[in-house]
C-alpha cells in the first residue's frame, strides 16, 4: 500500500540484490521513495503520481523464458525513467528494433566510463572514473528513438538517453559504492531531470507522521510493547508526541537483559521521555517456561509466545485499546512484497508476533517507510538521548539466544557480567560507535585453565564484533589486539566461571551475527 507523498521516486524492482541501495540513495537526497515489484498494478499510483521512475537491475536475461517483462504503460505517464542494468535492457528489448544479447566479453567488477554526452544524466560526472558492472548480456541494437551518451572498453553502450523524452538508462550500477560518482547520477535524476525538491527530512517526517497518527488514532487508544530497543523507542515517541495519554506502553522484563538494563531503560522511559510506561518483572515465569530447553526455534517460540501471555494479563479488564504500536521497518516490508511473490513475513521475535490477532487490534506502524538509520535520525529529531539512539541492535529473545544451550539463571548471570565488561571496553577505547553490533556469547564448553595455584574447569566466552550498514551482511570487525587482550583479561579475571575467552571472526554470510 502506497502512502501519500507529495514529491517521491517509484522503483520497479526486477530482482536486483542492490534494489534496496537504489532507495537509499535516493533518500539520502532527501526525496522519498518506495519499492513496488516490476509487475506492480500502475493504476494504484493514478491519485499520488510519482515525479519519476527507477528500474532496478535484476538476475535474469531479458530472453528467459520466465524473465520479468517491462509494463509499457508506464511510458503513457510521460514522465522521468531511468532504466538501470537488467531495466536498461528490458527498456532496450521491449522497443523495436532494440535488441540484447549475451556478450561476448562479460564485465563484472570495476570498468572505465567515456563519456561522449554530459548535459543531463551524467552532468558533472568525470570522464574516466570508475563505474561498477555486472552483466553477461549487453545491448547489440539500440531502438532508434535513442543515442549513446557513455561507453566503456567492453560495452559499446554504456548509458543512453532518449532523444526527445527524459528516459535514460546505464548498464553499470550507480548505487553500489564501487561506481565513484554515482551520487552525481542519482541526484542529476532525482533533482535536475525529475525535479524533486528533496524537503523528505528528519522533521518533516515527524510533522507528517503526528498530523496521520492524529488522524488515524482519533480519541482512541493505542498500546505500544517496548522492547528497550531503538525501534520500538521512536514508535512510542512518536506517537506520545501525538496523542498524549491515549498511549499505554509495557516494558517487560523477561530475565534476558544485560546487565541493569530493565531499571536504566525504564527510568529513561519514565524520567527523561516522559512515556506512560508499566514495567513488568517477569523473569522468573521466562526462565520457568524455558528450564531444560536448548533447542534456539523452541527458545525463539517459547520467549514469544510468554510475552504474548504476560502482555495480555497486563491489560487485562482493559477493553478500550483499538491499536497496538509495532517497530515494523522498511526492510521488513520490502520482504514481505518481494517481487518473487510474498517471502518470509515479518519476522515475528522483532515485531509482537501473535498480539494483534489475539487481542483483536488494529496495528499502527509509523515508522514502516523508514530504514534503521532514518528511524535513528527521527529519533534525534525527537531528542531521544544520543547513547539511547546508538545502541547496537539487541534481539527480541535477548540473552537467550547467547547463552547456547539450556538457559539456567547462573549461566545467564556469567554472560550478562561478561557483556557488561565487553560493551564498557569498547565505550571506553571509543569502539562503541565504531561497530555496527557487539555480543558476547557463553558456550556449553567447559576446559581446564589455571589461576594462581588452583586448576579450573571453567566456560568459554565468545565475543564477537561486526561492522554493517543494514545488518543484511556483515563484516568481522578488526578491533586492536591490545584492546581484545584488554577484554579478555578482565572477563576472565573479574568473571569466576569464565577462564577462556575466543574471538569470533566470521563473515555474514555465510554466518549470521547472532549464534542461535
């Protein structure tokens, strides 16, 4: 569903794995944007008309039996269109004489751009930088109505221009940090040829949001289940800002948090944002349910499902919420629209999966046009306190998916003291904001160690560090051997049940950031 903007870009996706890139450029511009599969029905965007139209890139040849086909009609709008790779050659297939074919030469990786034509699409591009290709098929006949506007060595059509309309198409890929000047060609699109006036910011979309919250909400009441993650944070924000007291937030405490962190979030809540919050300590009902468990889908099953129960008995007599508040992002939504027909659904441990239909209410997610680093801009625009925005992204099941194995209240004790050390070291050597996520895991390990004179047959600790954009792939972080020797000193000289310490240095993928 397509919500009203007064100035936005459509992208049709074609199966690109850069897809969501091309949004985040386009966003960076401060213009909005949304992602619809190529096949979308055109007829729902006749009330709020986009300024122009991107065609992603994809993993097909346009001459694949079950390749996506281009829909003609969106040229009967007769407004911008910029075709990239696979929507270049869809554009190039679908109008005669134009035709693609498999290349003699494939180009993948970096390519030179010579430029023959730079007064619109490649304004202030430099001739001989570098572009990003990946491609086995390339263009043998452009239809007449167009003219070659950039080449490389391998590619005789780099990027064209339609000689009379705003249509414009490159075979390399703009979005992707390889091509050098990319964010030229996005905002000579954006702002030049489709004339977005990029007014999408931080604040307008919060004046936005609270004026549809408002609307939406009426003189009902909305309940908001806090995670003490940054999500679920803006969205109560949010929607305080708007309605006041008609919010009715639950924290709870399921005995799977770090250290302290049940009493520090809740006094944030309560103390500096002001949120009508009722905190619940229900760690020891978790740990019941979960006692002999080691299976992570049956932990996964088991925190979601009590979380339903103990939210639902709080509220309990209280039949006038009409709308639960839920952090649903836009890679979320993205997921679930894939233009390979509908993919994993939300996931279900991030978003309180099970409560609508339960409890018979209406959701209202607000910040589900927003990726995790707009969702922090809004957040600061709020004046959410900086070290609450900047926290590393935290799991709906928590420490309970990093102690492996059975979740005993000991275990999990070790772990959150040795998290506590870790997360403070990285503050301390300014490594905090460096990493996109930082974890300490406590495995079902035991080994001998020694300290002092006595031998020990004690846990091993995990920690692990990655850097990331988006959290869709990641990278181990290098932190400095002085500051993992540091670490792993003080978890095992302050920690008694921990005697060896191993840092993790895996990639995603094809690993995963968290263990379980």
């Amino acid at each position: 569903m397509h919500a009203y903007h007064d100035d936005w870009i459509l992208i049709l996706d074609f199966g690109s794995q850069y897809t969501q890139l091309i949004a985040r450029r386009v966003r960076e511009l401060h213009v909005y944007c949304e992602i619809f599969p190529y096949d979308a029905d055109l007829t729902q965007f006749r009330e709020n008309m986009p300024e122009g139209v991107i065609l992603s890139g994809g993993p097909k040849s346009v001459y694949d039996e079950d390749a996506p086909v281009l829909n003609m009609d969106l040229f009967d709008w007769d407004i911008p269109v910029l075709g990239i790779c696979y929507g270049l050659q869809s554009l190039s297939h679908s109008v005669k004489p134009g035709s693609v074919e498999k290349a003699e030469k494939r180009e993948f990786g970096r390519a030179i751009l010579r430029i023959e034509n730079a007064d619109d699409l490649l304004k202030g591009v430099t001739d001989g930088s570098a572009v990003w290709m990946s491609h086995g098929d390339h263009i043998r006949d452009l239809p007449e109505q167009y003219e070659v506007i950039a080449r490389t060595e391998n590619a005789n059509v780099a990027a064209v221009r339609h000689k009379e309309k705003p249509v414009f198409g490159v075979q390399f890929h703009p979005e992707v940090v390889h091509t050098e000047e990319g964010s030229f060609i996005f905002e000579n699109f954006v702002k030049s040829i489709c004339k977005c006036a990029g007014t999408w910011t931080p604040s307008s979309f919060v004046e936005t949001e609270i004026k549809a919250i408002r609307k939406q909400v009426g003189n009902d009441r909305v309940l908001c289940a806090l995670s003490g993650g940054v999500d679920s944070t803006v969205v109560a924000t949010l929607i305080h800002k708007a309605i006041g007291d008609q919010l009715q937030c639950i924290f709870v405490d399921n005995g799977l948090l770090r250290k302290n962190e049940f009493q520090k979030v809740l006094n944030t809540y309560t103390d500096t944002l002001n949120l009508p919050v009722k905190g619940i300590d229900a760690s020891s009902t978790f740990l019941d349910r979960l006692q002999g468990v080691t299976d992570p889908e049956e932990k996964r099953k088991i925190i979601g499902n009590t979380f339903i129960d103990i939210f639902d008995n709080a509220i309990k007599g209280e039949n006038e919420f009409k709308y639960l508040a839920q952090g649903t992002l836009y890679p979320d939504v993205i997921e679930s629209v894939s233009f390979k027909g509908p993919s994993a659904t939300i996931k279900s441990h991030h978003n309180v999966g099970g409560l609508p239909e339960k409890m018979k209410l209406d959701l209202i997610e607000p910040v589900r046009e927003l990726f995790k680093d707009e969702v922090r801009a809004v957040g600061r625009e709020l004046a959410i306190p900086e070290h609450f925005i900047g926290r590393h992204p935290f799991p709906g099941p928590g420490l309970g998916i990093r102690v492996i194995g059975e979740l005993k209240k000991e275990r999990l004790d070790l772990l959150r003291e040795a998290d506590a050390i870790f997360i403070q070291a990285l503050r301390e050597y300014g490594l905090y904001d460096k990493v996109w996520q930082a974890l300490v895991v406590l495995l079902p390990v035991q080994s001998v160690g020694v300290m002092g004179d006595e031998r020990t047959y004690e846990y091993t600790a995990a920690i692990r560090a990655v850097t990331s954009v988006d959290g869709m792939t990641a990278d181990w972080a290098h932190l400095p051997y002085e500051f993992l020797s540091d670490v792993s000193n003080k978890i095992i000289n302050q920690v008694r049940g921990i005697n060896r310490v191993v840092y993790d240095i895996s990639s995603k993928p094809p690993s995963t950031i968290e263990w379980e």
